[in-house]
C-alpha cells in the first residue's frame, strides 16, 4: 500500500554547495499526490516542485529540480533515497532555502527522523515502475543500464585514479529491506583540489569533513576514516537509488552501472520513458510491520534495527 509520513518530520542543516542554514519539514500528504518539494520562501511565484525525473535541470555536483518558473530545489539526493528506503510514496517537502540540507553527508539522518515519527498506511496500492526490456545510455567509459529483473536491484561499480579508492563494487536489493543497514551510512566524498576550485567558484561552501569524505592527493582526510571498506561505492548506490526514485515510484528490476553520477541516473531514466514499450506501471503491496497502531508503522527490518540500538 501507499505511505505518507504519519506527522510532520523537522530538520535542520547547512547546504553543501550554499552553506546557508535550512529548515526542512517534511508532511504527510494525500493517496497518489506523489513527492512535492515547497519553497516556503518564494512567495511571488509558483513555489511547488515536483520531484520528479523531467523536473530535473541540473546534474553537475548534486541533482536539481526545478518548476517553469524557476524556481528549484538542490542535493536531493539523500532525501530521496531515505524516502525510497522508508518507503514514503507521498509527502510535501517545505524548504526556505534552494537546497536540501546535507546532515552528514549520508542518508541516515533522514532516515532516523522519519522513523521516528513512524509511516500511515494510505488507501491505495504503490505504483511501481516495472522494467520490460533493457535501456542503455553511454558516455565514454560510463555506462548506466536498466533492465528487467526479481525485486528492486541496484548495483555499481567504479573505479578512481587515487589508492584510498581504487575499483569498487556494491549493491543493494531494495525489496529486501538492506539499505538501510548496508547503504544509509555511505557519506559523500571528494577531493581536495576540486573542493578548493569550487571554492573559489562559490560553491561547496557547506562542506566540511562533518559532512564529507574529503581526499587529499594521498589520504583520507577524516580524522575518523572511513565507515566502511567500500563506502565509496556504496555512496554512489546510495544516489542512485535517490536519483532513480523520482521516477515516480519504486524500480522494478535492475540498475547496474560502471562510473555512473547523477547526470548518468537521470538520462537513463529519461531513455526509459522515452520508449513506451520499455516498462509499465505495476501495483505493490509491501508487507509491513505495526507500531504503536495500526496507522503507525516502520518496515520490519528497521523496527529490528531500532530495537536493537535502545
């Protein structure tokens, strides 16, 4: 069945590329009215986007959303991919800022504050998004595919020119209830050099190694290290499964990609919906675990999860 959060979710943080101090909250919204982001500080023009993959009109450091009026919402990335693994169908999202605040650097805090207040179950099926026959885009060495397959399966690999990284692999099935435990942590990373330039741009001004894997020509500059062995790719699974949830649904099937960003995830999800033959609409009914009543739930895996750490 469809979810929405069952009360208002409030958070609050810096922009990775603004630096500016937003509040986010995110509200429980009606049956099939899909995930809407709202300016609250635009007032003269349309303030409502959709969250969607023809709404998207910029990839180069984060993904980015935004209205005909322009009016647009950046680094929605992470929220996206903990409302897919929450299972959140329906929400409205307020902002009074242009970005989606970055937390940790991961999807863990999102993922934590929605938990606790806990999803309301909704009267209708979830609208999946089942794969029919493979899609391919390339850009040189970077490859993003979809095709069909069981369960919701995304899987990457990549491969960087620095010792801390190298080639790396990872994957999550996504009807299996493991993101949240193998995936949600994964932080963003970059390099020193490129933070610097952008910098100097204007850019990256939230970013920090509170936020951020941040690589130097030789090391990992954390004074912490790394969460896990792989955490780089599992940050790059991480946003795609952020980046392909504005699809409009859960994916049906499988995403496998060699060197993907988030300009990758979104041409293959707008090569998907050029071919009508390529995938159809399916109804889901996922099982859920209750929580205090019958309107208050969290996935079961998670429930464990949260048991486990009182």
């Amino acid at each position: 069945m469809q979810h929405t959060v069952h009360s208002i979710v409030t958070l609050s943080g810096i922009g990775l590329h603004s630096g500016a101090e937003t509040v986010l909250k995110i509200k429980p919204a009606a049956v099939s009215s899909g995930l809407r982001f709202v300016r609250v500080d635009v007032a003269d023009k349309n303030n409502v986007i959709p969250a969607r993959w023809d709404h998207v009109v910029d990839t180069r450091l984060c993904t980015v959303v935004a209205n005909q009026d322009g009016v647009s919402v950046g680094t929605i990335e992470h929220l996206m991919a903990a409302l897919s693994a929450c299972g959140v169908d329906n929400a409205d999202i307020e902002l009074d800022g242009p970005e989606v605040p970055i937390m940790d650097g991961s999807s863990e805090p999102f993922i934590e504050a929605i938990l606790a207040v806990g999803l309301k179950t909704q009267t209708a099926a979830r609208r999946g998004i089942k794969i029919l026959k493979e899609v391919t885009v390339r850009d040189g060495d970077k490859v993003a595919t979809l095709k069909p397959g069981i369960g919701s399966r995304y899987k990457i690999e990549i491969d960087f020119p620095h010792k801390e990284i190298g080639r790396q692999a990872a994957e999550v099935d996504m009807f299996a209830d493991e993101f949240i435990d193998r995936i949600s942590r994964a932080r963003t990373f970059g390099f020193l050099q490129e933070v610097n330039a952008l910098r100097a741009m204007g850019l990256a001004l939230g970013g920090s190694l509170e936020n951020a894997i941040v690589l130097d020509a030789d090391s990992i500059m954390n004074p912490e290290g790394l969460r896990t062995p792989d955490e780089f790719a599992r940050h790059k699974v991480l946003d795609a499964v952020g980046d392909l949830y504005i699809a409009g649904g859960p994916i049906v099937g499988q995403f496998e990609a060699s060197k993907p960003g988030h300009n990758m995830n979104n041409l293959v999800l707008r090569e998907l919906f050029s071919q009508p033959d390529a995938w159809t609409f399916v109804d889901l009914y996922m099982d859920h675990t209750p929580e205090k009543d019958a309107e208050i739930f969290v996935p079961s895996a998670v429930s464990e999860k949260l048991s486990a750490r009182a």
